[in-house]
C-alpha cells in the first residue's frame, strides 16, 4: 500500500492568513523560483518536460515542449499570457486556487517567466473573479516590495512585470487566441492558426499562453522535484507511443446533483464513481447518477455504466467523449430529463459562439431552436438525427471551424443521442412538454 | 465639458506603460469609464477613442461584442446581480431562480428594478458551481442563494 495521497496545490487551504507573502515563505514558498533561477531558463524548460506536466486549461498538451516551440534567439519582447478566463460550465478550480494561495500561482508565472524568457505577463482575468482579482493585486504589490517581480528578480539578472487584465464576461476569451485577441483591446475573435501564439502571439510577438493551475504545478514541480511529479497518477500507456502519460496531482471540481459539491485534488486518474461516492458524499436525495460530465460541458457525458471511466487524459476519450478538458464533473440524477441538459448546454454554446464561422454560429443556434421545440412537446423523430447530423458537421475536427468552441457544443449532443437515445424517443413520442419556467428571452 | 473625469482620465493613462501600444487599454479604458458613470456614452466614446488614438468605431467594435457594457440609454443601477443559468446551477434550480426573480421584480434579464436600486442579468456558469445556484453581485460571488436574498439584494435590503 503506498501512503496516503498528501495534497500538494490546496496544501494552504483554510491556512489562517494563506494567501500573504509571510505565511508563504514561511511555508516554503518561493524555494522553487530559488531553484530555478539558479539554473538555465533551458534546464528550467528540461525538468517540466521531463515531468510529464500536461497543460491543465484543456488541451492536455505537453507544458514544456510548448515552450520550445518558441522561435530561438528571440529579439525583442516575449510575452507570457495566464489564462485566468475559466468559464467551462462546471469549473472552478482557478477561482479556489488564487483565493486560497495566490503566491504560489504567481511563483510559476515568475519561474515560467524566466525559462520562456518572457518579458511580460498579462494575468487575463475573467471579470466575474472580483475576490480573485482583489487577492491577486494583493500579492503581486507584496512581490514588487520584495524584489521577486520587477528589475533583477533576487538579485538574478532576470526582470519581469506581471499585470492584471480584468475581462469582461465572454466564454471565448479563454481560448487562447480570443484570449489574445481580447488583450489587445479587440472582440475575441479566435484567429486561425497557424501561426500558434509561440511564434505569433500578443501583439504579433511571440507568446506563451498557460493556465493557472499549470503554473501552480510548475511552481510544486521545481521545488519537488520532476521525480516526484512522475510518482503521481497514471503512467504512459506501453501500447500507445502517442500517450504522454497523466502524471501529477489535479484540482477536480464536483458539482450538480451531489451531497457535498467542492474542490478535491486527487492523483490523476481517479474514477467518477470514487469521486462521487468517496469525495462528495454521494447523489443527493438517495438517487443514482443518470449521467456525469467528465471534465466541464465540452467533454459531453458518462453514463451510469461508464462510472469507472478513470478521469486522465485517456479515460474519458475511451468511451466516447471529447476528453478530460478542467475535469470538472457535474453530476446528474435519473430524476432529471437528459432533454432539459441537452438544451441548457445547447443554449450555452449558443449565448457564447463568437460568431465568426457559420457552422458554429448557426449550428449552436438551431441545435438549441431544435430542442427549445422537442421541449415544447412539438418535436419529431427526425430532429433526432438533424441534431446527430449537426454535431456530426461543426468543429475543428470536421475542419469546419476556427476554434474548438464548436467540437464542445457538438460533444454533449452527439454523446446524448448515442448513449440515451431511447430516452429522447420517449420523450417526444409521448408528446411530453417541460414544465420548467424559463424566462422569456432564451438567448 | 468633457464626458470623462479628470480621475477617469488619469487612471486610463496610468495604464498606458503597461502595454506595447494603446489599443490594449480599450478594455480597461471601458471599464474605469462604466464603473464610474454607470454606462459608456457616446460622448465617453468619443473621449476615450482620442485618448487611444483609435477611431470610435474600433472602441464600439470591442465594446460591442462583449454584453457587458451598458450604453446611455440602459445605465446600470446601483448594483448590478446576475443569476447563473448554466448546467450546474439550473440542476440546482439556476433556471427557477432566475425566472422567480424577474417575475417578482418584474423585469427581464437586462432590465433595473423600477426604482433602478439593481439591474437583473442572466449569466453563464460563474465559476461557483459548488455553490449553485449563485449569483455575482458587481464583482462579489454570492454562493446558495435563494429568490428570498435575491429580491432583498435587488431592493438594497
Ligand atoms: C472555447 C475554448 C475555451 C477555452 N477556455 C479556457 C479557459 O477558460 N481557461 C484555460 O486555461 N484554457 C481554456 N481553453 C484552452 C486554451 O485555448 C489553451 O489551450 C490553454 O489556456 C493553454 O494552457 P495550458 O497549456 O496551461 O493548459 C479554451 C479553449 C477553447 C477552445
Ligand atoms: S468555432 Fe465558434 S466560437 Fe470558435 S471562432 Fe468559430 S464561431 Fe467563434
Ligand atoms: S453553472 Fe452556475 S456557477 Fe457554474
């Protein structure tokens, strides 16, 4: 048996006075920004590659081998952009982790910082985040009054400025290039890429963009060690080359229709049945789970026999969902109709599409007219296989779109009508209509 | 007269260090001017498009896009609650809520209460799902609310 799991990212949880300078240095804080200015920014770069640390936004890509992307001998500015956007239905795991230890975020920026040689970082946060945003100001005046932000970082020759941009409440600002786009004073419109921001970026520079957590678990991994990142959660797979393992502690987030709905960190890879049963006390009311979501409302569902499904990177992709994204699970008792998900998530992509591709404007919205009907008790078999036939045509990966906004609209409804099929039939068959209230302007 | 404060103006420049050029301070700019005047006027459109050396159909471009900013004909009202509608929330009574809310205060999403105290907004997921339904107020969440504490809220009790 090894020893119990130790939480490492929420360690200074419901600290009395956790989120100061003093409590964090006292604690060990800023032992692995020491480090890594001790080394080169390359040896930096080296042990979050060898770490195996996978970014914890979404995409899953590899943390550092992001970072070598970057052009060599770069002159001029190099910025580095945290995405503080999170907006994913289900998720918030940013928010805890700034209110409750913003130094060590901010500790992952500076050492980020100074492997990626950035000259800049632009802390994007989302607007709703007031609380976040307070304790952040915070901390970062404490870094400048004690030389670890601004000219000559602890003596080294390193300088680095970190700002605070507030955004202003719109879902797309946190894919990356929307992110972007945003930051330079413009609608968030996502760009094509290629270029990716590590050679066009923020204001045509090169650029770093990495989420919160990520940098709290570069933070962990340079004062810990790469060896004892490696220790925790799931291994590569030996019969997959492409798999590059789900190693390190994860922030999940459990919500919906459970007793105890919170933030656990846990080794990757623990399964949505633990979660729910060990974790968070359990479906409320004495029910049993219909469906989970597995990682935010992009990843689309688990069904009640899908509840083993580990929740790595790989797990979820094996049963016919989009992926583990922020592994924030929602979870949702028999009690409840899988046609009144499937229009709330319809309806959220469609309040946030940013418009700019047909497929995904067009696509969200009469995906969501489709449902608002069947809800209406006027739906007919064949919107079945409209919306199937919807979901099947918006993305990137059908290569009709710029962004992955669109594959997240599309993941929940082709996961619905595959794995409940039978259940949206019923529903309309019998002419049935949802009594919830909803006020009139839909969307 | 200018649409601008001198303290508005002030704090829209001390942003201008911190970018590589001044387009970037557009949203900033919106919000410092919002959050003192309650909306962005055309005047104030105006005033911050020259102070960023921008044309005013670049600042509307932005401001457009992003629902939260209010013109002069919908100012805000001194405090401004959005109600959470994403999955999350309405498994836990997001939708009900939101519904009850506007009924008692008869408005819509978008709308101030008639006496302009609060402006009732939908929202998508807020990041407190383990708090649902929640609200934000101005920039605060409020996690577990009940159509009771939202209606008192709105009416500045
Ligand atoms: C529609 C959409 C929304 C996204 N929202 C977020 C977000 O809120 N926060 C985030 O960190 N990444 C988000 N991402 C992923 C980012 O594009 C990007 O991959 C990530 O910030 C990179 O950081 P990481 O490598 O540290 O994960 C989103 C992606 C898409 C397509
Ligand atoms: S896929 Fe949707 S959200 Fe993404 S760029 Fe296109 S229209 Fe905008
Ligand atoms: S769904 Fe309401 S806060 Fe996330």
């Amino acid at each position: 048996m090894s020893a119990p799991f130790e939480p490492v990212l929420l360690a200074r949880r419901g600290m009395p006075d956790g989120q100061s300078l003093k409590t964090y240095q006292a604690t060990g804080g800023y032992e692995g920004l020491r480090k890594a200015l001790a080394m080169e920014p390359k040896q930096v770069i080296d042990t979050v590659i060898k770490s195996g640390l996978r970014g914890r936004g979404g995409a899953g890509f590899s943390t550092g081998t992001k970072w070598t992307f970057l052009p060599k001998d770069i002159q001029g500015p190099v910025y580095l952009c945290i995405n503080g956007d999170e907006s994913e239905p289900g998720t918030f795991n940013n928010r805890e982790l700034i209110e409750c230890d913003p130094h060590q975020v901010l500790e992952g920026i500076v050492i980020t910082g100074y492997a990626t040689k950035s000259t800049t970082a632009y802390f994007y946060l989302r607007y709703e985040y007031g609380r976040c945003y307070r304790t952040l100001k915070k901390a970062i005046d404490e870094m400048y009054a004690n030389n670890l932000l601004g000219k000559n970082i602890l003596g080294s020759n390193y300088s680095l400025d970190v700002h605070l941009h507030r955004g202003a409440c719109a879902y797309i600002c946190g894919e990356e290039t929307g992110l972007i786009e945003s930051l330079e004073g413009k609608r968030a419109w996502p760009r094509i890429k290629p270029p990716f921001p590590d050679i066009e970026g923020a204001f045509r520079r090169p650029t770093v963009v990495n989420n919160v957590e990520t940098m709290a678990c570069v933070t962990q991994i340079l004062d810990r060690g790469a060896d004892w990142f490696l220790s925790i959660g799931v291994p590569k797979d030996p019969n997959n080359p492409r798999d590059g393992g789900s190693y390190g502690p994860k922030l999940y987030c459990i919500s919906g229709h459970v007793n105890k709905p919170g933030l656990v960190e846990l080794p990757l890879g623990i399964t949505a049945r633990e979660l729910i049963d060990k974790h968070a006390g359990g479906v409320w009311k004495g029910r049993q789970a219909k469906a989970v979501v597995p990682g935010g409302i992009s990843m689309g569902f688990l069904s009640a026999a899908e509840l083993d499904t580990p929740l790595d990177f790989n797990g979820p992709g094996k049963v016919g969902c989009l992926g583990l994204c922020t592994a924030a699970v929602i979870v949702i008792d028999d009690q409840t109709s899988m046609v009144d998900v499937l229009y709330n998530t319809c309806r959220f992509f469609a309040h946030e599409s940013c418009g700019q591709c047909t497929p995904c404007r067009e696509g969200t919205a009469w995906s969501t007219k489709i449902l608002a009907r069947i809800r209406q008790g006027q739906g007919t078999l064949k919107d079945l296989d409209t919306l199937t036939d919807i979901s099947n045509t918006i993305g990137i990966m059908p290569g009709t779109t710029i962004c992955g906004l669109a594959d997240g609209a599309a993941w929940p409804i082709k996961n619905a009508l595959k794995k409940f099929r039978p259940e949206f039939e019923e529903y309309i068959k019998s002419g049935r209509k949802t009594q919830m209230r909803e006020v009139a302007a839909a969307h | 007269m200018s649409a601008l404060s001198e303290s508005a103006k002030q704090q829209i420049r001390d942003h201008f260090s911190r970018y590589p050029n001044k387009q970037a301070v557009t949203l900033p700019a919106l919000h410092i001017v919002q959050q003192e005047q309650g909306c962005v006027s055309r005047a104030a459109i105006v005033e911050i498009a020259e102070m960023l050396e921008l044309a005013p159909a670049q600042i509307v471009d932005t401001l457009s896009f992003y629902g939260f900013f209010k013109d002069e004909k919908h100012p805000l009202g001194k405090r401004r609650i959005w109600v959470c509608r994403s999955l999350a929330c309405a498994l836990r009574g997001g939708d009900e809520l939101l519904a009850e809310v506007c009924d008692r205060l008869h408005v819509q999403p978008g709308d101030n209460t008639a006496d302009g105290t609060a402006t009732i907004e939908l929202a998508e997921c807020l990041g407190a799902c383990d708090g649902a339904p929640c609200i934000l107020i101005d920039d605060e969440l409020q996690l577990n609310v009940t159509a009771d504490e939202v209606v008192a809220l709105a009416e500045g009790r």
